[in-house]
C-alpha cells in the first residue's frame, strides 16, 4: 500500500490532499477553496505534495509517482479506490469525479533526484492513478516527470490506459536512451459491452492498442497488461481470445495477465456495480471472492488458457515479463 513520503520534513505552501480530504468530508465538494467544474463534470481541487516519490512496501517496487489523485477513467474494478476509502473519502462516485492537481509535483520531483542519497532506484508511474486522464492534456504534469527522470537517467515503469501517452514518445525515446523504460499499457478486454460498461471513462480498447503499436514503432519498450480479467465478464475464453489476437496484432513487446483481485474501498464499490448492473453474478461472486483473491484453482486455469492462447497467436516468443512485475493495472 502507499506510505507515507519519502521528505517528510518537507512542508507543503497550500492545501494537501488530507487537508482537502478533510473539507470534504466536513462539508461536501462545495467546501473545496479553489475547485474547477470542468466540461467532463468532474472537480479539480489543485494542491501541494510534500513529496513526489513515495516509497511502498509489498509490491515489486520500491517507489511509486502518482501527479493525480482520482481518476476520471471511472474504471469499477480499480483497486485505487481503496486509497480514497483510507483518506475516508467515497470509493464509489468521487473516486472518478472529484481529482486533486498536485502543482507543484515536478518541482519536487527534481529536488528529491537531485539528492546525493538517491540511489537511481526504479520508479513506478501511475499505481494510484492514471497519469494519462484526460487533466494531464491541461497540466503536463506528467510529461514534466518524465523529463526529469529522463535528465537524472532514472529507469521508470509506466501503466497506463491512455493513448495520450503517445504524446510524449520523444521524451521516452530519450529516456530509454538513458535507463530502462518500459510502458505497459492496460487492456483488459476488447468486448465492446464489457469495455463500456466496467470502463466507463477510457479510451476504446483499440485506440490504445494502437498507441501501443506507435510506442513500439518508435523504438520503445512498450507491452500489454490483459489486466485485470473480471470473471464472468471478460474471461470467457471466446472473449480472451479476441483480446489476445488483438493484443498480437498491436505489435506489443509482452503481454501479463493478472485476474481481478477486491479489497477494501474497491470490493465495496464492485460489489454495488455488480448488483445493479450483473445481479445474477452476485452471488458467485460471493463465493468466488471469499477472500481478496479468487481460489488458486480458478487463476491457474485461466492462466492457462491465456498462455495457450499466447503460444497460439505468437505472443510467447516475445520478450515476456509477468505481470507482477510491473505496476497495478487501474
């Protein structure tokens, strides 16, 4: 999970995201001082971090950047809302709806690589948050990241489900000169209706495929997360199959694959959505999901059918890496 930052001692000249965590919870989204209603009718609330690079424990990572908090993307399986249950905010609507600007991000991003005690450790870009929502078009938050890693030669892992990443191919073509680089895509499922009704706010499935296929003609280390499969929505092997062949047709370096895994702030939330919108699934789910984790009986088989599938369409003689070691998919 996320920690604290690494420059604790660092004080912020404005709002933090507890300070405005706290307006909200005391007085709704009216009480933030300086929030925008954008045409995406979402709420912007800039603020200040005290840090850009926090460090993490538990996951194949050490540090993490994340310039946002919420996501537009609206996905219902993120396992990101739980972040805003932890700050006591709503995991449902205003996980997608109300998003916080850290202005001041890259600026302490520079200052915290420029410190003789850095160790050029790899960092993961976009673990609590998408850092290519449609807000990075306005802000190049991210953009302005990535050129200062690109500077300090420091290797970065990037997930992401925005084709807006594109944007930004020289600086990665200049970063992967430098350090290792390697962009991981999310692409969950091509089915039309599953894509529209668990992903509401993303960008079609084959428009980031075809992000993935620019990145790769560029010169970039760019794969594919089939992450997460949802069971009973988009593991279905005829629906697997399809994403796979697509996924091969990308030209993507790698593909991982991970299924769905609920806890927290997102298990509650899923669990909503699937009642409204699948309640015959409801049940089985609950079943399924006695724990965080579906049982290891049903990963291995649709493990196994994703690598059958894979050596089918060419995709296992490419350089492969698991998806565990890469950062969460949203």
């Amino acid at each position: 999970m996320e920690q604290a930052p690494l420059f604790a001692d660092l004080r912020p000249l404005g709002p933090t995201t507890r300070d405005v965590a706290r307006l909200v919870r005391e007085g709704g989204v009216a009480a933030l001082p300086d929030a925008v209603r954008r045409a995406d009718d979402a709420t912007y609330q800039e603020i200040r971090c005290r840090s850009a690079l926090n460090r993490v424990h538990g996951m194949p990572f050490k540090w993490t950047l994340n310039p946002y908090r919420g996501c537009t993307h609206g996905c219902h399986y993120c396992f990101a809302r739980r972040y805003q249950a932890q700050l006591e905010l709503d995991a449902g609507d205003s996980f997608a709806s109300v998003i916080f600007v850290k202005t001041n991000f890259v600026e302490r991003l520079a200052v915290e690589l420029d410190r003789p005690t850095w160790a050029r450790e790899q960092v993961a870009l976009g673990t609590a948050t998408d850092p290519y929502q449609p807000i990075e078009g306005t802000y190049r938050l991210t953009r302005g990241s990535l050129e200062r890693l690109a500077a300090a030669a420091n290797p970065v892992g990037i997930v992401t489900k925005g084709p807006m990443i594109v944007r930004d191919r020289d600086v990665l073509q200049a970063l992967s000169a430098r350090a290792e680089c390697r962009v991981y895509v999310s692409v969950p499922t091509v089915d039309e209706d599953a894509w529209r009704r668990l992903e509401p706010g993303t960008a079609h499935p084959l428009q980031r495929l075809r992000a993935v296929g620019e990145l790769v003609d560029a010169g970039i280390d760019a794969g594919v997360l089939l992450a997460p499969i949802v069971p009973g929505l988009t593991s279905q092997p005829e629906k697997l199959e399809r994403t796979v062949k697509a996924i091969a047709d990308s030209g993507a370096r790698s593909v991982g694959a991970m299924v769905m895994h609920l806890e927290g702030g997102t298990r509650d939330h899923f669990m909503r959505f699937l009642t409204r919108e699948f309640p015959e699934l409801a049940d089985r789910y609950g079943h399924l999901y006695a724990a965080k984790y579906a049982p290891k009986a049903y990963l291995d088989r649709v493990q196994e059918t994703v690598g059958m599938l894979k050596a089918r369409y060419g995709l296992s003689a490419r350089r492969d890496r698991p998806s565990r070691g890469a950062a969460r998919p949203r």
